[in-house]
C-alpha cells in the first residue's frame, strides 16, 4: 500500500475512529515511514491543543461580568499614573496607562502561551509512552545489552547518546526503539523496574523546538511523573508511572552514562 493510500486514513486515526485492523496497519506503517508518523503526530497535536484551547480560555459569564464592570468604571478624581517609561515620550497619562497594560497584557499571554506548550509537548510524550506500551511489539530491538541497544541506532538518528551501566542498579534495559516528536526522529528507550516501565525519550535540541526545561525540571502528566532536563545538544524526558524518586534515579544514570 503506496503512502498516498496510508495519508487517506490519517483523518480517522486522528479521530479515533479507525478500525482496529486499520490502527494496527497504521501504527505498524509508522514504525517505518518518518513521514506518515510526523503528519500522524502533527494531527494529533493540532486536535489536542484545539480541545485545551477550547476548554482553557472560554471566559465564565462571571468573568465577561466583572470585565464589562471594569470598563464602564469611572475613575477616582485623585488617580494619577506616577510611572513613564522612556519609550513613552509625549504621551498622556492615560495614553501612558493604556499602553503600559497592553504590555503587561501581551508579556501575560507570552508566559502562559509558552507553560501550554510546554504541557502539551509533555502530554504528547505521554501519549507515545502509553502507546508503546500497549503496542504488542514495543520495541524494535529488543536487549538488555547497552552495547548491542547504542550501536542499533547508529545510521537511524542524526546523533549519538550514551547508555547507562545497570549492573548495580534496580533497572533493566529492555530495548529500544525510533520515534516521531516534533517532526523530528528520536530515541525512546524502555526500562524497567520492579513492575514499571519507564521511557526515555532523547531528541536533538533544536532552536525552533518548545523548551521542556531549563535544567533539570520534573512534573506530573496525567497519572504519569515525567523528569526533562538539557545536555550536549540533546533533550532527555524520563516518563513512567513509576514513584518520583525512581524516575529520578533512571534520570540520573542517564546523566552519568558515559
């Protein structure tokens, strides 16, 4: 089946409405072709910030309210505006004011923008750690061995990480795997510990991409606990439902692979 073929079923699968015979050839074909996982990733993307945008910024009536309240406030009599900045030469004060708040404003949406982004790239990661571990194939290779998981990737990605020693720890390498985030291809390497799998996505860290962290940062996705942090030009997410400190741990040893 030509790609052509796969792209007419993308809308469905985007949807959640495809057949399970057809979700499974999908997800197989995907597996192969960067271009029909990227276009995959991207609808996906695309349905989840719209529902989020949606249910995010739907002003409540009480909000409209005390917004219509505000505009047709006067003012007090003694009010003034004591603050000018350079780059307002010539204006009055409430000239002033006003393009001062619009500033405020547009700083506002910037921050709160970026901290969605962020959430949504974090929730996507999820997504492809929830799908792989319900996928009958996980991994495409499968090895405890650091040395035969690192080399298989050699060629499939535009760069190189290293892999922790496990020998001492309570982790197990089960293998690994090429993945889509951001149109870009990636790592993800499952471990496991006790009876929880924990993925760990590694992605160039390009300019255009959404900043994850500054330094190491951890959050909580969903039912997942999530470890992001920034390394010699690549970007290392730890996801699992496993407890926080364990996340932390796999963190790092990925920290002092060498």
């Amino acid at each position: 089946m030509t790609c052509d073929l796969w792209r007419s079923k993308l809308d469905a699968y985007v949807d959640s409405v495809c057949s399970a015979e057809d979700l499974a050839n999908l997800e197989a074909h995907f597996r192969t072709c960067a271009s029909c996982a990227a276009e995959a990733l991207a609808g996906l993307r695309i349905k989840r910030m719209t529902q989020n945008a949606a249910a995010r910024y739907s002003p409540s009536r009480e909000f409209r309210l005390r917004i219509e309240e505000s505009i047709q406030a006067k003012r007090k009599p003694g009010w003034t505006f004591a603050w000018r900045p350079a780059w307002l030469p010539g204006m009055g004060m409430a000239a002033a004011a006003l393009a001062v708040g619009i500033v405020l404003i547009v700083v506002a949406l910037t921050l709160g923008i970026q901290h969605t982004e962020r959430g949504h790239a974090l929730a996507e990661l999820v997504d492809l750690h929830v799908a792989t571990l319900a996928s009958a194939n996980p991994v495409d290779v499968i090895s405890t061995d650091r040395h035969t998981v690192k080399p298989w990737f050699q060629g499939k990605l535009p760069f190189t990480f290293n892999l922790p020693e496990l020998q001492n720890s309570s982790f197990k390498l089960l293998g690994g795997k090429v993945t889509y985030f951001e149109h870009s291809p990636g790592a993800q390497l499952l471990f496991q510990i006790r009876n929880h799998q924990l993925s760990v996505f590694i992605f160039q860290n390009r300019q255009e991409t959404i900043p994850l962290s500054t330094g190491i940062a951890t959050a909580r996705e969903l039912a997942f606990n999530v470890e992001a942090w920034s390394e010699g030009g690549l970007r290392y997410v730890v996801i699992g439902d496993a407890s926080p400190a364990d996340v932390h741990e796999l963190g790092e040893l990925m920290r002092s692979a060498k």
